[in-house]
C-alpha cells in the first residue's frame, strides 16, 4: 500500500505517486488497483529522494540518469555516497548561481 510504502522511503504517498506519474518508479498493482512496492521500488525511491533533495537534482535529470546509467550501478553509488554522508554529518545545500 502506498501509505506504508511512503512511510518506509520517509516521504509522502503523494511524493510517490509523482514519482510514478514521471516514471520513475513502477509498482505492481493488484486486482483492485492498489501498488505495491518492492524493496528494489523502496531502495530507487530513496535514491530519488536523495538525488533531488541532496545533490540538487531535478526530477527531469534524476530521469536522465536513470536511462542512461545502468539503475544497479547507479543505486549502489547513491546508497554508498548516503552512507557517506551519514557519516560526514549533515549534507550541505547545493551552491546557489546567480
């Protein structure tokens, strides 16, 4: 279901049904149309979320990188930097251009 889905990524279910309606994500639906999330959809969307509120990254360009790196390789190197950050402390926002 995707309340519980949103509570184990740390969002909100509507965060999750943007990120379906983008593509990002695709969970399986049953019979009566309700999602369900695997933990391979969990790990992708905390990948999201750490692209987008982390690194800076729009969801246009989380996409891009999506299709262009292999998904496996690109979120075992997110999960990895996570685990970096974690341990560096809290993550600085991203530079502001003018």
């Amino acid at each position: 279901m995707i309340s519980v889905a949103a509570g184990l990524a740390g969002c909100h279910p509507r965060t999750l049904r943007i990120y379906e309606e983008e593509g990002l994500v695709d969970p399986v639906r049953t019979e009566t149309n309700i999602r369900l999330y695997s933990d391979d959809d969990l790990l992708r969307v905390r990948a999201i979320r750490y692209l987008t509120q982390v690194r800076g990254v729009n969801l246009a360009g989380v996409k891009l990188l999506l299709q262009l790196r292999d998904v496996g390789d690109l979120l075992e190197e997110v999960a990895r930097a996570m685990g970096d950050d974690d341990e560096e402390g809290p993550a600085r926002p991203p530079a502001t251009r003018f």
